[in-house]
C-alpha cells in the first residue's frame, strides 16, 4: 500500500528526529554534563518508527536499556525526554529514571528497562489486560539478541500463547549483546524468531535498516494479531552505529566496520535514496525537515540545560502512592 | 461475625472484591487446577484451596491459570497493572521468589518511583510461607525480610482469619504493589471475622493482642500463636505481657513498639526468618535507639538459627521458635535489675 505524502514525511522526520537526539547525546556526554549509563539506538531508527506509525495510543509498547527510539517512536516528548537525560526534575519521570527507565503511560509507553530481557513478560500482562478490554489493541515487546537468551523471554514467549493474549515480540538483531557477537551467544543466531516459532506463535521477518520492510512486515504482524489469532513474533536484522553504552570502546568491531555499515545499511539513508528515486519526495522536502529536526534537537538540549534541578527532598517522594 | 477458616478468608475476599470491582484479576499456577486435563477445570484446584469456585464463578479472562513460570507471573501481573487492571497474583510457596525475584524487586517495586511518581501499580502478590509441614529448605522459607527490604513494596503478614480479610481487601484495593504472605500452617486456623463488606485495617497499624506491663512481645504470622501462649501462662504467675502482632513489615509500625517499651522496659522479638539483617535485629537496633532510656534488659531476639530449615520432624522442632524458647528469652529479660 502506498503511503500517503504526509505519511512518509511524519515517518521521516520521526527518524531524523531519532537520530539527531542520539547524535547529539553522543557528543553531550563525552563533556560530562549527563550522568550515568546511556545506550545509543542509532542505526535501529526504521524499527521503531516502522512499528510504532502503526499503534495508537492504547496499544502498549515496552522497552529496553536502549530505549530512546522506542519511547520517541511512541510520542514521549523530546523535550521531556531530554530533560530526564539532563536529571532535571521536570524530566519525563522527575530525574528519578534516567535515560534507561523513561516511561510515559499516557502514551502507552510502559517503560525502558535497565534489567535485559525483564520487559517481555510485562508486556504479556498487558497483553492479557488488552485482550480482556476487548478492543483489538496490542501490547508489543522489544527485545534484541541479547535479550533473547534470558529465560524470562522464553517464559513470556509460552505464557503468550498459552494466554492467547495480543502480544508481538518484535526481536531486533543489531547482532551485538552488550560486546559479545550474536554468531557467539545465540544458538540459533541467523534466525532468532525460530525460537518463537518453537513456541508455537507464527513468525515474520524483514530488514531492520528499510522502513518499508519493516513498515509493510508489521501492517501484516498486527492484522494477524488484532484480529484475535494470539501472539506473534517477529525479527528484523538491524544495526547499532554506536557501542553497547557511551565509552564502549568498541575494540570488539571489524575494521572499517562501522564506515560500511553507516555506507551502506544507514535506514535513514535508503529511505531517502527510496523515495527520492520513486518521486514520492524531494531531497528538498527532506532536507527541509533536516533543518527542522536540528532546531527541535537544539531547543531541547538548551532546555534541558536551563530547567530545575531536583531538591534533596524530591528523594523521599514518589516510592508510593499511600504511605 | 462469620466464623471461617484463614484459607477461606482469603478465597472469600477475592470473590468479594472480584465481584465488586471488574478490574480485579487472578493469575497463578494451578489456581483453577486440572485445565488442559480429561478431567477438566477444577479437577483439582489450588493446592491450597485459596482460589476454590473463583474460576467458575468468573471465568477464563478473570482467573487465568498459568504454567509453571514464576517470572511470566509476577512480570504479567506487573504488565496488568500498568495497564490499569488490579492483578492478584499468587506464587504457590514463598521460595520461588528466587525464580521470579527480578519481576518483583526490579520492576514492581520501581516502577512508581523510577517513572517520577506517573504510574500506578496495583498489584497482589500473594504467597504460602513458612515452616510447620516438614517440607525442608526450598518449601517453608520465610521470605519477609528479604522483601521487607525492598523500598516500594509494601508487606503483610496476617495470624488471624479476621486480619487476612481486613489486610486482604486493603491489598486489592491499594494502588501499589502488596506482599501477601500466607501462613501454610495457618491456612486452617478457625476465627471470627466482620461481616462488613467494606471492612479494611489500613496498613502501618499493629494490633495488640494480649496486654501487660512487664514485657513487649512483638511477632507476626504463626509464632504469634506462641507469643500469647506464653503471655497467657505467665500472666497467671502476675507477670504481664504486650504481645504485639505487627501485621504489616513494611511499612511498619513504630509507635506501637516504642509506646510498649517506655512502659514495659523489656523487649523479645520473635520471628521465624534468620537471625542475620532480619526483622528482628531491626526492631531491636530501632528500641535501642530510639526507647534506650526506658530499657531495663538487652532487647531479646527469638529467631532460628542461622542455617536452612531442615526436614526431619525432631530437626524442623529444633529450628523454629517454641513457646519454650520465647518464655526463656522473656524471663531473661526479667532477670535484669
């Protein structure tokens, strides 16, 4: 199906929009302004965007450590966003998460997760809520190589079916766990939605570097799903640009690995080399939301660097509802 | 007043709160008991008979029997929640919060403070604990302390049928994630409890259930039933006790305890986890900070040694409390000054 001019252009400036913030971050926390661990989702763009254009804000999503482009994908603000990364107190979550527990439920987005494979079961409760509501929405599970190993992956993966309930576990294969080769840590490394098909779920596959694979894959993965046939799992080979967190040395990549894959598996790229070539858009369009996307970045970074900082007392706050 | 049993106070406070409140949900291994069998759903039920007719009476979307995977329970529960359902949540012996430990710990008890205060997780994670049964190391485990320990749960520990209503109702209702620990060797103890159908005991409130001015007992969960034993038999010879029964670990009730030893001077804990960074060390360290002017004895801990429960009936004895034990700790508490 063809999408429409403003469908392409709203897929792209998500991506640039994706893209420009983790660009950014890159270069804010070698000055040390951001504290603590952050997980770049660089080169993995066309994934989140590719599945969330299709969600609304009821369905679910839940995340990883290498969360921004789900929770971006999935309408958090950048600008609240921002903030948490910065620690400021009027962050997403009040500078109590940080880059790697950014959640915002009003956007049906359940969480980052510092714990690696910790989000799949939650969203199979989600699922199940879902299903109980009964309104043909869906709860959806990132997980990438590395999280396709834990037991909790394997548990939720059955649990899901036996349940019946609308979960998709979108596996994304940036061929990296932390620093360790996915051809080393998984045993079924060139197929991991194998494993899911074990379990008993039909499975998709497509190329996590083209937003129209993955676009076009998931329009058929949530069909299948909304429609009441249980869950389903999906696999999208992708790439990390940067390391497994900021300062990762890297000393575990190929030479001239990360030149050929930004060359040549650059989904940001393809899509506009696409849709120039078919004469959907213009290099101009493009280049016009470009500019926008590093006005929208900039305004984010000074806001972040201008807003309050928490008190001591924001400490005590917030463990509960009622004490 | 109705008279019942603990178990099925607890089965008759979900169907109540299940009736009453749409959102409320049950999940758990064997809840329904026997689906996928020839005999069918509830061939068999819960083996603790806590969950016996809920299936019938709301069906597969409502009370969904599990497999055997501890981190797929509490993670969907978790889920559930977040998603605006009330989930209770049952893990069949306290020890498997081994299995499921993250889901708890990482994610139930975070979410509210990691997501700056934006999300509410109503969740009941009720268990059976304890010893009594000769079930050894990985079936009797008393689980409070390690999850005492964790900010953002709060944990319940009720002795009587008329606290797991109150305590119970006061869990599902709770828009955070509650522990609900279950005494398996309480499971049949018979009492009165209030007919009210809103009756709820708000959390942080211990209840005293034996009063003197000698001596502050403080326990919970069965070995309360061995605390007033020895109140009882020493109250006979003019020596009086507060036996205090905490009811919830966390948050916990600071007031009562101290309040009884400025009066009392003399404390015995009694707690049926291990001794190491425990309960009872806590409540301890708390009095001697916080009440050491009116102490007239070392604060006493009665707890078992620090070793796993072991199976043989005369081991098992000889590593719970016993009323022997907690009278040896309250008469050497008089024996000072």
């Amino acid at each position: 199906m063809q999408l429409s001019r403003e469908a392409l252009l709203g897929a792209y400036r998500r991506m640039k929009v994706i893209r420009e913030f983790e660009e950014r971050l890159h270069v804010e926390i070698q000055t040390g302004e951001i504290a603590g661990f952050t997980h770049l989702y660089c080169g993995q763009e066309a994934v989140a965007v590719g599945v969330c254009d299709h969600l609304s804000v009821e369905d679910k999503i839940v995340s990883t450590h290498r969360g921004h482009g789900h929770c971006l994908a999935k309408g958090c603000d950048v600008n609240g966003m921002m903030k948490e990364i910065w620690g400021s107190r009027e962050g997403l979550c009040k500078g109590k998460g940080g880059s790697m527990h950014i959640a915002d439920l009003d956007q049906g987005m359940l969480g980052a997760n510092g714990i690696v494979g910790a989000g799949a079961p939650i969203a199979v409760g989600a699922a199940i809520s879902l299903k109980i509501d009964g309104q043909g929405k869906v709860a959806i599970t990132f997980s990438g190589d590395g999280a396709c190993n834990q037991g909790t992956t394997f548990e939720a993966m059955n649990m899901a079916v036996v349940t019946k309930a609308p979960c998709i576990f979108v596996f994304e294969n940036n061929h990296y766990s932390e620093h360790t080769g996915f051809e080393y840590s998984v045993g079924t490394s060139k197929d991991i939605a194998s494993r899911a098909e074990a379990f008993g779920m039909k499975v998709w596959r497509g190329d996590g570097t083209d937003f129209f694979s993955v676009y076009e894959t998931m329009r058929e993965v949530l069909d299948y799903v909304r429609a009441g046939n249980g869950p389903a799992a999906v696999e999208f080979d992708t790439e990390r640009f940067f390391g497994h967190f900021e300062g990762d040395p890297q000393r575990y990549r190929g030479k001239g690995e990360l030149e050929r894959i930004r060359e040549t598996r650059d989904c940001l790229k393809r899509f506009r080399e696409s849709v120039t070539g078919a004469k959907l858009l213009t290099d101009a369009d493009l280049d016009a939301i470009d500019a926008e996307v590093m006005d929208t970045i900039e305004g984010a970074v000074e806001a972040a660097r201008a807003a309050d900082r928490p008190t001591p007392q924001d400490v005590l706050t917030d463990v509960y509802i009622s004490y | 007043m109705a008279r019942m049993m603990y178990r099925d106070a607890v089965v008759s406070t979900i169907a109540e709160e299940m009736e009453r409140d749409p959102s409320v949900v049950m999940l758990g291994e064997d809840i329904v008991g026997g689906m996928g069998t020839p005999g069918g759903p509830e061939a068999i039920g819960g083996i603790w008979s806590t969950s016996t007719g809920l299936f019938g009476k709301f069906g597969v979307d409502r009370v969904i029997d599990t497999p055997i995977s501890e981190s797929a329970i509490i993670g969907a529960a978790a889920g559930l929640a977040l998603s605006g359902k009330r989930p209770i949540a049952e893990l069949m012996f306290a020890d498997f919060i081994g299995v499921s430990l993250d889901q708890i710990w990482n994610q139930l008890a975070k979410f509210r403070y990691m997501f700056g205060g934006k999300s509410r997780c109503p969740a009941v994670i009720r268990m059976a604990y304890g010893a009594g049964y000769n079930a050894a190391a990985q079936h009797s485990q008393s689980v409070h302390q390690i999850l005492t320990g964790m900010p953002g749960l709060k944990v319940v520990m009720p002795s009587t049928p008329a606290d797991v209503k109150g305590l119970l109702r006061t869990a599902i209702r709770d828009d955070d994630p509650v522990i609900f620990l279950e005494h398996k060797a309480l499971y049949g103890m018979k009492g009165e409890v209030p007919d009210d159908p809103d009756f709820m005991i708000p959390y942080g409130h211990a209840r005293l259930s034996r009063a003197g001015q000698d001596v502050t007992i403080v326990s919970s969960g069965l070995l309360l039933g061995f605390c007033e034993t020895v109140a009882d038999k020493l109250a006979a010879e003019g020596i009086g006790c507060d036996v205090i029964d905490l009811r919830c670990t966390s948050p916990l009730d600071e007031e009562t305890i101290l309040d009884s030893v400025e009066v009392t001077g003399r404390l015995v804990v009694v707690d049926e986890a291990p001794p190491r960074c425990g309960l009872a060390g806590d409540i301890c360290a708390l009095v001697a900070n916080k009440a050491f002017a009116s102490l007239k004895a070392p604060p006493e801990a009665v707890t078992p040694p620090h070793t796993p429960i072991p199976f043989a009936r005369e081991l098992e004895s000889a590593y719970l409390p016993s009323a022997d034990k907690i009278e040896a700790a309250v008469r050497k508490t008089l024996s000072w000054r």
